[in-house]
C-alpha cells in the first residue's frame, strides 16, 4: 500500500479541468455552408460497403493499381490499407471557396499517404495539420506526408503535452512505451508548431479546435493503466488532458464533431462543444470514441444513452470505439449509426 503523498506537479499534470453549466460568453463559430470530411486512416476497409445518403464509399479497386506479375494485365488493386490509428481530410465550404486542413495522420509512415493517393488526394490543398493529441496512432504519418507534399506539412496545431512521453501498463502485461513525438525533429523540418491548451479556430474561424475539453460526467473517467514520465517518473495519467476535438457549425443542421481517439469521452466532448459555442444543436459526431476493451465496456451502456439523449442525425463510430460499442450503437441510434471505414466520405450541407 502505497502510504507516500501524492507529488504535486505530477497531480497537476494529470488532472482534469472540469467546468459545470453553458458558456457565459460562448466564442462564435463562422458557420459554413458545406463540410466534407474524408477518412484517409482507420481501423477497417470495407469495399463492398454501399452508398448512403451524403457518404461515398471506397470501392475494390481504389487507385489506379500496383505491379503484380501473377495477372494477367499485370496489375493488382489492393484498395485502401486499414491500420490502427485515425486520419481524415476536412474540408470546408464558405462563399463559394473551399479551405482544407488535415486531422491526424495515422500509425505508419506511410498508410496515410497510400491511401491518400489512392483516393486521388491532392495533398496541396491542406492549409494546417491538427493532432487531435499525442499518441502515436495518430502521429505516425508524418514521414510519408512530407515525401508526399515534397516538403513539411506547416502549421501543426496540437496541445503542449502532446509531446510528453507515456506507456501502457496492463495489468499481468508488459509495459509498452509509446513513440514519442520530437519537438526539436518537427520544427527542424520546417514545421510551425502552434502549441494551445485553450480553443483555436481555423480557416477564417469557420474551425474550431477544442482545446482540453472539460470533463464533467460521472462515468468517463480517462485511460486506465495509462502513464505519463513527470520529472523523470512514471506516473498515472488517465486523462490526457491534450485530447482535443475539431468542431464546425453547418449552417442550419448544428454542430459537427470529429474526434480522434475521445480520451476525454465521446460526451463529454460533445458537451463541451455545445456549451463553448453556445449551440442546441448537435448535427453529427464522427470518429474515435475509445469504447473498446474490458476498461472502457463498463461505461458503453451510459454512453449510448447519453448520446441517445442528445439526439445526433448522424455517428460513425470509428478507430478505438470498438465491436461491442459500435452494435450497441446501432441498436440503439438506428438509421443515425452510419459504420464507418478508410475512404469513406462523409458530406455536410447547409
């Protein structure tokens, strides 16, 4: 039994930042009149998944082909490349212009820029690159987007502790250090770093980067057996308090939402985005919602019936959500579930 007091900069580092009640003063979100939000990472392809009302799948044969002497004509269509991690191309529409920005890049040097293209991506168009935080599921792909832009992709948005080396410790296993991302490498490269705790916008204002966002429901309660190193400790960190959120306001539909991992949970993260900009309204969540395992199923149940509650028309539940977590919530959100893959495109529309 551990009988020490806790150190206080390390319980500094780790602890939440709760906040209770709607905004005083909300911050004004320029909303938009189209939203694309375009998959380029994700756990899972399906090719044979079918269009749906505003999203465009992927199909076999995505890309214009690779060497394989084994066929005839010479050419195999391999489609999109699945990996554990999250990236996706957003692109908003405001007064007949179109702006781009990228979201995460994925687990492996390349994936990322595979599939992008694949897709037939032009990757000149992205204006910034977002880190929805610091783990290397979604940090991954700098390497192939530099080789595929031809120079560094600048500016990078993403929280100060981002930076910050962390493990895994599951109980009866090995602990598993995760990379860790090199401040001194990234701007080396000629990247602009743009390092926030608090809310950024984007694109003319038409974006907004959450920040930490506040954690205030009883039963989201950060990563077990996660670990951060403070003062050259290992120390519990739960809350990843660098887990941020990218929101846009489609004009006349409400608030969309698109997370990466959801350290800080998928509800907690869709109030904090109601209550920062003042909305009623959320239209869509999309993207990794950390469900999966047997410390995050326990809360699945509220979780469902907290987004229930809040009535989104649309959740694709994507990366970490999880195979138990995504059934419930098809059962329980019906025709508003939409599954999600790599190179689905999802459209928004005022």
């Amino acid at each position: 039994m551990c009988t020490e007091a806790p150190d206080p900069a390390a319980v500094a580092f780790s602890a939440p930042r709760p906040a209770v009640g709607t905004a005083v003063d909300p911050v004004h979100l320029e909303p938009v009149d189209a939203l694309t939000i375009t998959v380029l990472v994700d756990n899972s392809f399906d090719a044979l998944l079918a269009d749906a009302p505003g999203v465009t799948r992927a199909r076999l044969g995505t890309g214009p082909g690779e060497p394989a002497d084994q066929y005839v004509d010479g050419l195999a269509r391999p489609g999109l490349v699945a990996e554990h991690g999250f990236s996706a191309l957003v692109t908003v529409t405001r007064d007949g212009h179109d702006h781009t920005l990228l979201f995460d890049t994925g687990v492996s040097p390349e994936g990322m820029a595979v599939n992008g293209r694949r897709l037939d991506v032009d990757p000149g168009d992205v204006g910034a690159v977002v880190l929805s935080h610091g783990h290397a599921d979604h940090t991954g792909g700098f390497p192939g987007l530099e080789r595929w832009l031809g120079r560094a992709a600048s500016p990078l948005v993403l929280h100060p502790v981002a930076f910050t080396e962390r493990r895994l410790t599951p109980p009866g296993g090995a602990p598993f250090v995760m990379p860790r991302l090199d401040r001194a490498a990234l701007v080396g490269d000629g990247i602009e770093l743009i390092e926030r705790r608090e809310p950024s916008f984007l694109l003319g204002g038409s974006v907004l980067i959450t920040g930490e966002v506040d954690r205030t429901t009883e039963f989201e309660q950060g990563m077990p057996f996660h670990e951060a190193r403070v003062d050259g400790a290992w120390t519990p960190d739960p809350w990843i308090v660098d887990d941020q959120a990218l929101v846009v306001d489609v004009r006349g539909r409400g608030l969309v939402v698109l997370t990466g991992c959801g350290h800080a949970g998928s509800v907690n993260i869709a109030r904090h985005a109601l209550r920062l900009t003042g909305h009623d309204r959320l239209h869509a969540l999309l993207g990794g919602l950390h469900l999966t395992g047997p410390g995050f199923e326990p809360i699945i149940e509220p979780t469902v019936a907290a987004l229930v509650d809040l009535a989104p028309d649309v959740v694709v539940p994507a990366h970490c959500t999880g195979w138990r977590a995504q059934m419930r919530l098809a059962q329980a959100l019906g025709d508003a579930f939409v599954p999600g893959a790599v190179g689905s495109r999802y459209s928004f529309a005022a």
